[in-house]
C-alpha cells in the first residue's frame, strides 16, 4: 500500500503575481498527514487558511481561484500540478499576497523546489479515488471531459480554436513520472484579441513575454497594434507578421495543449484525492475542469469510503487453508473466503454468498436474507485475521468480542453477492485490545458496517 507524502524540507519561490503585478513570496511547507492542500494568507489579519477542495473554487475564467469569505487566492493551477505529480498529499503553502507567482507561467520551477527539497513518507495510507465506471460531463461550446477507469492516473487533451496560427493540438500524458520532463515546462497562453478586455478588467499586470505564449493571429491596424505593444512592454514590429509572440521559442510544437494538460491536472487535484483513471478531455478549460472536479467530489461523498479493488484473478494473500490455520471457525461459521490485501492497520477480505448457506434455509424461505448478526461476525473474523497477523505465534491466540457500536445495516444481502470486507485499526493494539472499524460492500455499496472491540487470548 503507497503512503502519504509530505515535503522534507519547506522551500519558497518569489515573484509576480499575474493578474496583480505585485510580487508576492510562496513558502511551501511540510504538513502533517491528512491535512491536504491548504494555503494561509500572511497578508491578512489572523492568518485565515483556505483549502484547496474544488467547492472552494470561484470565477475560474482566467486561473483557478480560491474562495473563502471575502478572501480570494488566484493562479494556484500550476502550483497544485507540481505537487499532484509529485504525489505529495499534504502541503501547507503560505503567501503573503492574494494570489500565486506566476514565475515563467509553467510548473517548471515548482517542480525544481520540490525535487531539491525531498518528500518523505507519512504513516497514513494514500487515499485514491479509484474510478469504477466512466463519468462525463459537456460543456456549451463543445467541451467534453471523460473520466474512465484506468491502472494509474493519465490524461489525453484535445484542443481546437478558431484561429489561423493555433487550430487543434493533442497532449497525452501516461503517467505521473512523465510529468516533470514532458508537462511542467509548458508555459501558459493567451491571444491577443484577449488582451485588451483583460487589461480594461484589471487583470494581467504581471503577465508578459517571459511568462506567457501570446498568439497574434488576427491582423490589427498598426497604430492599435503599436498601442497594445506598448502596454504590454513589448517592441513595436510590423502588424502584419502573425504567430507566436514570445521571448524564447516553444519548448514542443503542441506546447499550448500540453498546458491546458497541465491546468487538467492542478484543477482535478482539487478533488483533495489522488486519481486512478484516464482523463480524456476535450476543449478543457478551467471552468469546466473545476466543475467537473466539483462532480467527483458528489460522488466521493456520495460513497464515503470506496469500495476495495476486487480481482478474482489475483492470487490471495491468505487462501482458506491459512484463514483455517489462524481461526477455529469451521462450517457453518467460517465466513471469510479468502484476503486480498493487508498490512498493520487494515485488512480486506471476500466471502462469497451462495444460495446453500445453512442459514438461508429459515432466514427466510421464500426470501433469502443473510442476518445482519452473521455480517457482524464475518467483519469480526476479518479483524481477527488482522491482529493475528501481528503476532509472532498467531496461530496460538484467539480473539473475542468485547464490545460492538455504531451497527448499520444499509442494504439485505441475499445469494449471489460477493461481499468485501474492510477492516482497519482505529488505535494501535495495548494490552491484547483491540478496536476495529469494518465496512462490507456489495459492488459499490456499503451494506453494512460496525465499530468493535475485541480481546487477543492465548489459546489453552
């Protein structure tokens, strides 16, 4: 099981802010596990944190902006890309400004820091939003974001624009190891024919040639081009030359869908877990990545906790004969089939439901319901298969309930389920006790779960 990942040591980065000017100071800094992404502004009284989840997101037209009350932190896209791709999952970022240095208007030199100052492990487990069925959403002028099942998290963005010198471009990324040397050095875009209604909204003042592609590929009169030039502090040239705009050349030739890959990436990391899935997006945009982003958070609340990977084809961990050495259980009462995973705080097992299970025969003739009791016990053995498997003798102990809390039942399980057990630690074992949460799920669904405290004994 892959651990939480935090900073080893803080790093900061200082510069403009795009929309502002200002320049502004970032102090990245490790936090503990669980925290998730936050940033602090220093700037204002009390030091108010903002997290980084996609319900706190605002106007998303120009950069992803954060939300809180009266406080708002712009630009954080890139910032969020460079640790996403890190796999660092917890990270206290500190700004005495109301937005994100824009830097080179890529995530190239967030990724550099983060490279020269390390990640370390944490204790907590990393919590993944496993994609299990294909999402979408569409927008009204032609945007489209998939999201499909997958092994790892990857994206595929398609762009397309009307224009005579940036038509349609493609950007895939297969992995998050490719990121730092084929994504983060992409810079970020603009077209002239939008400079003008951002500079009359106040926005841009750091923006310029150093940290932006502008793409001039409709002809202005030259006296209208010489006056936005000047603006924007760039030298005069002849009006007529359309194409790129820059101070260095493009890094790749499809450099502007590998951004709008990049912005995919910090937006959907709003989702506050790591992705295993395959973002195929169409025309994206911040707007609709962070409206999607807010989707993915319905459907994690929605499935509180997710429901384990199940591959029958997977060898086990312990098959029936090693379940049968460490529990005494024996027909009718042996009720894990099998474990597909463990490690010192949880444990997941299977049992499959069959129509000849004994109990069916009065519970309930002509409706076959396995009792809430024996999916209580089944969890029970699961546990027990997790304590015991921290001990050096364990097939000379045996655990015992002492006390069982918070029982739901969601859903009957009836013959033909495959039920998954998820059984993990809620403290570490003192004294021979130990407590214990544990989920069933059929499919998707939680269809029942318990908190219980059980007793580790040396068997006589």
């Amino acid at each position: 099981m892959q651990k939480q990942l935090t900073l080893k040591d803080s790093f900061v980065l200082k510069g403009k802010g795009l929309h502002t000017g200002q320049f502004i100071t970032a102090t990245f800094t490790p936090a503990p596990e669980n925290h998730g992404y936050k940033i602090q502004r220093t700037d204002l009284e009390g030091e108010p944190v903002v997290e980084c989840i996609a319900e706190n997101v605002g106007d998303t037209q120009r950069g992803t902006v954060l939300v809180k009350g009266d406080i708002k932190i712009s630009t954080i896209e890139h910032a969020m890309a460079a640790l996403y791709a890190s796999g660092i999952d917890n990270c206290l970022i500190k700004l005495d400004g109301p937005e994100m240095p824009i830097l080179d208007g890529s995530a190239a030199l967030f990724m550099q820091e983060i490279e020269k100052a390390g990640v370390v492990e944490q204790n907590a487990n990393k919590d993944f939003y496993v994609v299990k069925h294909k999402m979408e959403i569409k927008g009204e002028n032609g945007e489209h974001i998939i999201l499909v099942p997958d092994d790892e998290f990857c994206v595929n963005a398609m762009i397309a624009f009307n224009s005579k010198i940036l038509a349609s471009q493609f950007a895939t990324l297969n992995s998050p190891a490719e990121f730092a040397s084929e994504i983060a050095s992409a810079r970020t875009f603009v077209f002239v024919r939008e400079i003008e209604p951002l500079l009359q909204a106040g926005l841009i003042k750091g923006g310029d040639l150093d940290n932006a592609i502008v793409i001039y590929e409709n002809e202005l009169p030259q006296d209208r081009f010489d006056s936005l030039a000047d603006k924007i502090g760039i030298p005069h040239k002849d009006a007529s030359q359309l194409g790129y705009l820059n101070n260095k050349p493009l890094t790749w030739p499809n450099e502007t869908a590998r951004h709008k890959l990049l912005d995919i990436i910090g937006d959907l990391a709003l989702i506050g877990k790591p992705i295993k899935g395959r973002v195929i997006a169409t025309k994206p945009g911040h707007t609709i990545n962070n409206k999607f982003a807010r989707e993915i958070r319905k459907d994690i609340r929605k499935h509180e906790v997710q429901c384990p990977n199940y591959n029958p084809n997977e060898e086990p961990v312990m098959d029936v004969n090693r379940i049968r050495e460490l529990l005494p259980h024996r027909y009718p009462m042996q009720l894990v089939d099998k474990i597909i995973a463990i490690d010192e705080n949880y444990i997941i097992g299977v049992k499959n439901v069959t129509s000849n299970e004994p109990f069916f025969t009065g519970h309930f003739p002509q409706e076959p319901v396995m009792p809430g009791v024996l999916l209580i016990e089944a969890m029970a053995q699961a546990g027990g298969l997790l304590v015991l498997n921290t001990l050096p003798d364990p097939e000379r102990f045996s655990t015992y309930f002492m006390k069982i809390d918070n029982v739901k039942f969601r859903r009957k399980v009836v013959p033909g389920d495959t039920l998954i057990f998820k059984v993990k630690l809620l403290s570490p074992v003192r004294r021979g006790i130990s407590s214990m949460r544990g989920l069933i799920f059929v499919g998707d669904t939680i269809v029942a779960e318990a908190e219980f405290t059980a007793q580790i004994v040396k068997n006589k």
